[in-house]
C-alpha cells in the first residue's frame, strides 16, 4: 500500500527552501510513498525544477520529473498562504483556501493518509481539529513527540503545548493516546506510561495530578494502559518510561528545555575548541564522545510532533527545521498511517 502524505509546501521560516528538497528527498528513499504537494502552484513548480536533492543529487538517481510523471510527487493547487505570525481567527476563518487547509481536507476527503505542516503552529492545530475533528471519547486533542534518553529509547511525551489547563480527564486520554502512539510508531507492545509529578509518592502533586493518577490506575486495571506511576522530570532523560503525560504548559517549557541543552552542547564543543591549545587538544581527544552527544540530543532526529486524537493522522514540523529534519518528519507521518494510529486510538477509547 502507497502512503499518500499532503504536505503544506509552504509552511516553515524558509518555506519552500526547504520543504521541497526534503520532499524530493524522501519519496526518492522511499517507495512506498507519495506526496501530494499543497500550495502556490507557480512557486512550487519553480522549486521542483530548481531541486535535485537536498545534497544536489537524489539518493535513487530518478529526476524530479520522472517523480512527478509516476505520481509520486504531485502539486496540488492553493491559493493562499498561512504567515508564521497570523492570528489563528485569520488563518481559521478568513483563508479558506491555504494550504494548510487544502492540505487537511485532503485527509478528511480519503485522498491522503497523512497531512504535514512547518507552519504557524496555533493555526496549524485549529485547522486541522476543525478539518478533522476530534476522535469519539477525545475532549482535546494534544502534541506529542519523542525525547532522547541516557537508555537509547526515546520517551514521547505529551502535552507539549496544546492545552495549558488539564482536568484529569484529559490527562487520562493523553495517556490512551500516547500508549497507541508509541505503539504504532515505535512499535512497541505494553508501553509503559508515567505521570509527570513533582515526586514519585503517591501524596505528591497537586489535586488534578492525583485524581489523574487514579485515572490511570483504572484504566491500567482495564487493560487499556500499562501505567508506571509518578516520574519526575530527570526520568523523562533517562527513559524510565516510553510516555510521560503532563498538561500542555509544563510539556512546553521541557520542550524548550530540551531544544535549549542541545544548542548548550553545540556552543560548548564550538567553545572548546577556540580556547588554549591544551583545551584544542583534550577537545579532540572527546571529540568522538562528544559528537555521539551532540547528535543524540540533536533535535532534527526527533523533528515532528503527533497532533493525536483527530480523525486522521497530523504531523506538526518545527519552524525552523531544515530539510534533514524535515525529511524526518515526513517519516514520522509514513510511519505513524502505515501502522494505523488512528484506528489505535479509537480501539483504545472503546
């Protein structure tokens, strides 16, 4: 089966710099894809020609036009655009045909598995949830993605953003949601799920995180989740648990955090290598261990966030990803209809 994945060509700080070398890219690695590109049909068209590969040279050796005549890549006309700093009203209500929402509805319609976005982020979640709607048993939809870990395995977290205010309940579904995330993605059987908290006891927390952990004991005793308890925020690092759930205000700012120590690391090894020349040399005597570092905390191999808990799959860029992440996403969005996260969710919900 062909994953059919519609992307907003437009989306992103660079826009279509990047979005259509990394299209081109990754269908060309991948042959069980295709992309259904959404946007401004000149500038797209323009891209693709100027376009041979993200490194000036396609991994499969076909030219962009072979890709275009099989229908692997096909431009699918927008006439408007989304800007990185438009109110989300604007974007929800006033552009009926951006490629936001072309790229949506063409999941809604049945003819894509998958839709993508580097785009404004707000307008990106209300078009999509307004497009897709949410999931039988979903109050709110929440973003998850995956974070590096000292064990190796990523940890998906969620919410990182999407819901600043959480009442148990929702807490509950975000963790039937990122268990069948996990699961479909990752591929992993029996996903353990921890509760964010400010200590593993059971008397900790505030009153929504108790009664959300009693949420997820129930629904651990169902079958629905296999539920850890409370973690605290140094075991998100070192993977105690393949989800972690929290309210969308505390999932941003670890976020942030996240994003925040890699260009720590970046400026640190750069730093150390412009001091004395005793520091030059201890630095490349590291330098293996510290690029094995650098590059697990490197945040384009964990570009593309889950909006879950709609009726379709719906993957969220990074702004200032560049093709390499990018392309990541894009694999995230194949894996995630490949292995029928939708369909997951709702077994989970009942």
């Amino acid at each position: 089966m062909t994953i059919r994945i519609a992307v907003d060509a437009m989306g992103g700080d660079k826009g279509l710099s990047v979005t259509i070398p990394a299209c081109v890219e990754f269908v060309s690695q991948n042959n069980d894809v295709s992309l259904i590109l959404v946007g401004l049909e000149p500038e797209i068209r323009a891209a693709l020609a100027a376009t041979e590969s993200v490194g000036g040279r396609l991994s499969s050796g076909q030219p962009v036009a072979s890709l275009l005549g099989a229908g692997r890549l096909r431009v699918q006309p927008a006439s408007e655009e989304v800007g990185m700093g438009e109110a989300v009203a604007q974007a929800l209500r006033g552009k009926k045909d951006s490629s936001m929402r072309v790229a949506a509805a063409l999941v809604n319609a049945g003819e894509a598995e998958a839709c993508i976005s580097a785009g404004n982020t707000g307008a990106w979640m209300a078009i999509s949830r307004y497009i897709l709607r949410t999931l039988d048993g979903i109050d709110r939809p929440a973003i998850a993605a995956p974070f590096p870990t000292l064990s190796g395995r990523d940890t998906t977290m969620l919410d990182l953003g999407a819901n600043l205010d959480c009442t148990p309940e929702h807490l509950r579904q975000f963790a039937l949601m990122g268990s069948a995330l996990v699961g479909a993605i990752d591929g992993r059987q029996q996903p353990t799920v921890g509760l964010l908290n400010v200590g593993e006891e059971l008397i900790k927390g505030n009153e929504t995180v108790k009664l959300a952990a009693d949420l997820l004991r129930d629904a651990q005793a169902k079958g629905q989740i296999s539920f850890f308890g409370n973690v605290e925020g140094n075991d998100i690092y070192r993977g105690v648990t393949d989800v972690v759930v929290c309210d969308g205000f505390i999932g941003n700012v670890a976020l942030k955090a996240s994003e925040g120590l890699a260009q720590l690391m970046t400026g640190f090894i750069r730093e150390e290598f412009e001091r004395t020349p005793l520091s030059k040399v201890l630095a490349l005597m590291a330098f293996p261990v510290l690029k094995r570092f650098k590059r697990r905390l490197d945040p384009r191999r964990y570009n593309g966030a889950s909006l879950v808990g709609l009726r379709g799959v719906v993957i969220k860029s990074h702004g200032s990803a560049d093709a390499v992440a990018f392309v990541n996403a894009l694999g995230r969005a194949r894996d995630a209809a490949r292995n029928g996260l939708v369909d997951r969710i709702a077994k989970v919900l009942g």
